[in-house]
C-alpha cells in the first residue's frame, strides 16, 4: 500500500493510507485474517436475481480462500498461527465471501461471535451488500463495538444505476445511501468498493461516483480494477468482443482522481485488485500489481509538482 510522503522539495501527497491509519489507531502493525462465513447472496439464490454480478466467481470474492470447508473458529485460529510466524499481535477478522449479513440475526450473532476468538483481533470487518444492511442486522453489528472496532464494508462499485443495471448489480444506488445512514447511527465504520474500467464508463462516471461518495459519511474506500475472470459472465462478454479492458494508463489515471478527490480523512485501503492466480483472462498488465502501484504513485506526485508549479 502507498503512503503519503514528502519528497525532497518538500512535496506532499496527501492521503491516508490503510497500514498508516492502522499503526496510528493500534501502535503497530495490522493484519488480516480473510474468513469463508459460508454465506451466499440475493444475487444467486432469486431473491433480487441469479447468476450474481457479471465479474464476480463462484466463490464470492474469495476464490483466494482454501478453508471453506473449516469452521469459522478454525479459520481464524489457522490464520493467526500463519501471522505469529511473521510476529503480527494484533489482527482483522475479515468475512470476504458473499454477502456477509445475509442471514437471520441469529446466526449473524452467532458466526460472529465464533470469529472472535482471540482478544488481539482488534477489528471485525464485514463485507456485504447495501441490500442486506437492516436496522435488525446494525444492531447486531453494533453488539460487537465494545470488544473490537466493526467495519462494514460495502459494494457500491458505481453510482451509475445505468452501469449497475448492466452489471446486474441487484440494487440502486439510493439503497446504498440508505445503508450508509443506517450503520452510521450506530457508529459503524463503512468502507466502500468501488471499481474503475467497468463496461461503458467514462471518467466523468468515475467522477460522479467521487461526487456521490463525498456525500455520504464513508470511513474508508477500496478501488478495484476490472479484470476479466474466468468463469464469469464478464469472461463470456470479454470472448464475445462485447467488453474491452481500459489501459493500464487509464486505469493509473482514473485511481489518481479518486485518491486526490475523495473527501479528505478517508483511509485508502486498496488501489487496484489482482485476480486469484491462473484465473485471469484479461488485461495482461493486471498480472503486475506492484508496477500499477508504483505507476499511480508516479501519477500522484507528477501531478502534485505540476499544481505547485502553477501556484
């Protein structure tokens, strides 16, 4: 993850990265434990659609995991055991695959409660849909607020309902606001997915979702590049010549813009994503995560000398 730094001429790039914010809030190094809750989605099993949306895999966003047969405890006691051997203490639980609140209270309460396990977890982090956000379900999560901090991290990708209807994304973007406010009140951490180089998109789309964004009281923001997996619709579009990937260039250009545009104090917890190995069918320059880093860091500070150069 890049971190904001002066250089020589006294230049700073101002945004607050994820391993800066977590130092910061818990005195040293943070990581995380990804767990397979063993959820599904409305967007699979007909209650606002099937097949889910067109870029995401049979597991949910956790084709990365191999513990979905482990119960939750075991996953991350499995996981911690991995850390301690790179002297990590403090650690994330993070449910990844699927809509993570997609269930009764009950058994929401119930998996969470297996999660943590360890009293070093110091965040419980949830990834979901804005669909399956209730006040039942806050209250849940709110349980949790005195035994660790909670993050609910949400998939917007796009406040384009146009793109989102391409994208059968299931849900407009007014019920992702609605979201917002509802774990907000209870003092919930919200950090948002959003993704550059979806089908039909401009710039002035990825600005509007800035715009949109800025709006709402979001803690936290994860950008994610579009690749075309295999075993997605999105694959089937790719060979169908019905989607063509932006450029690495654009893609640099596009995640700059959100860096240096969304409100100040959000915490960048993510610049691009990389597809689980042997399953990428495009970009190519996808497979390069650290030159895409390292060409939005380049970006960032060209364009920080170019404004002070102005001024």
């Amino acid at each position: 993850m890049l971190r904001a730094r002066k250089n020589r001429a006294k230049m700073e790039i101002s945004f607050l990265d994820l391993n800066t914010f977590l130092k910061t809030r818990y005195g040293q190094k943070v990581y995380k434990v990804c767990v397979d809750g063993g959820f599904t989605c409305p967007n699979r099993d007909g209650t606002c659609g099937n097949g889910g949306c067109i870029f995401c895999g049979d597991r949910g966003a956790g084709e990365h995991l191999n513990s979905h047969i482990l119960d939750i405890s075991t996953q991350v006691r499995e996981g911690i055991l991995q850390l301690e051997k790179r002297n990590v203490q403090r650690f994330i639980v993070y449910f990844q695959n699927f809509s993570n609140t997609y269930a009764s209270v009950e058994e929401l309460r119930r998996k969470y409660r297996q999660a943590l396990v360890d009293s070093r977890i110091v965040v419980l982090a949830v990834g979901t849909r804005p669909d399956c956000v209730t006040e039942e379900i806050t209250e849940v999560l709110a349980e949790f607020l005195p035994r660790c901090d909670v993050w609910v991290e949400l998939g917007l990708q796009t406040a384009s309902d146009r793109t989102a209807a391409l994208l059968n994304r299931g849900y407009s973007s007014e019920v992702f606001t609605k979201a917002v406010r509802q774990l907000r009140a209870k003092n919930l951490n919200v950090i948002t997915h959003i993704i550059l180089g979806l089908p039909g998109e401009t710039f002035e789309d990825v600005q509007a979702t800035v715009e949109f964004l800025n709006r709402h009281d979001i803690q936290g923001i994860k950008i994610h590049s579009l690749y075309v997996m295999e075993g997605t619709k999105l694959a089937e579009m790719y060979r169908r010549g019905e989607f063509t990937p932006i450029t690495q260039e654009e893609y640099v250009r596009q995640a700059a813009y959100v860096v240096k545009n969304i409100r100040p104090g959000t915490v960048i917890h993510r610049l691009t994503g990389d597809c689980p190995p042997g399953m990428l069918v495009a970009p190519e320059w996808n497979r390069e995560k650290h030159k895409i880093l390292s060409a939005i860091h380049q970006k960032l500070e060209h364009d920080s000398k170019t404004e002070l150069s102005i001024k």
